[in-house]
C-alpha cells in the first residue's frame, strides 16, 4: 500500500557546497539519498514530493561538515498481509518462483500455488504447469498475489505470497 509521509532525515554537506547554490545541493543530495532506499519502519521511499523545512545547519566537528536537519514529504510503499498485489516472474525453480511488485520482492512457494500445477523441469524455460497445460508460469509472466507474510529487516522487506485462490495467478 501506498502512504504519503512527513519524514526527517539530516543531511552532512561538504562545506564548499555552502554558498548560492546551498538549497539546490541540499534538494539533490536529499533526493538521492532518499529515494529508492528502504526503511524497515515505513518501507520503501518512492519518491520525494516537498521539501517543508530545512532547518539551520551545525558544523560538525572534526570532519568540518555542515549537518542540516531536514523535514519531508514522501510516498512510500508498505505492503501488509493480506494485501493483493500484481507481479512480474523473475525466477522460477522447483521450491516455486520469486516475483517483484516495484521494489518489493516475492517469494511463492509451491505449496501456495493452485494444486493443479506441478513444476516442469524439462520445460525451457522452467516453469509451473498446469495439469491440462492451458496455464504456465514462467519468467517474466504478470501474476496477481496475495501477501501472505512479511519480513521487515532494517534495509529491505521481503515477503511470502500465494497464488491458491480465486482471482489469482496468472494475468492473461
């Protein structure tokens, strides 16, 4: 699910940065430091959308660094048990295949897949196949999942999904 977010976050600028073009320094940096990171409290940052108050910045000592505290508004993705998501097929094998949602990865295994598909070890690409072979789950197919568990570390969050009910599976 998607959140749009107040956050902090300070920044350490190097001090030949400090002059005319400070905010343009600190909008860059905050931009790539932020975006695409993952925060085990609030997932994963998609992007920033304003920037509310930079505060004044403090020299550092020892290093001569400017440490500015930073408030910001971002969008960022969490994805919760139970949720329904679609995903793109990065890898399959016999344990079941792994699928991404964004920067969300996923794994499926085969035992939340639909009792009719078995893997197919001969098939190439390998793939999960259904029993009257209408349906196959292959690398880079489109699937709908739902969440059923995640894993939060402190840097990415990785989840378990299932395909055994209805409405989910293989996107056509």
């Amino acid at each position: 699910m998607f959140f749009h977010i107040s956050l902090d976050r300070e920044l350490h600028i190097h001090p030949k940065h400090c002059g005319p073009s400070l905010l343009p320094v600190l909008r860059s940096q905050l931009h790539s430091e932020v975006e695409g990171s993952c925060s085990g409290r609030f997932g994963y940052i998609i992007t920033v959308t304003s920037i509310d108050h930079i505060g004044m910045g403090k020299i550092q000592e020892g290093t001569g660094q400017v440490v500015f505290p930073i408030k910001f508004r971002a969008i960022v993705f969490r994805p919760f048990k139970g949720e329904v998501l679609d995903a793109v097929v990065t890898q399959v094998n016999k344990m079941g295949f792994f699928a991404e949602a964004g920067p969300l990865q996923i794994f499926v295994s085969k035992h939340l897949i639909q009792s009719d598909m078995d893997y197919d070890p001969n098939s190439s690409p390998p793939s999960f196949v259904s029993a009257d072979s209408s349906t196959r789950i292959t690398k880079d197919d489109e699937i709908r999942v739902k969440i059923v568990g995640t894993r939060v570390d402190a840097q990415e969050i990785v989840s378990i999904g299932s395909i055994k009910e209805d409405y989910l599976g293989l996107i056509s």
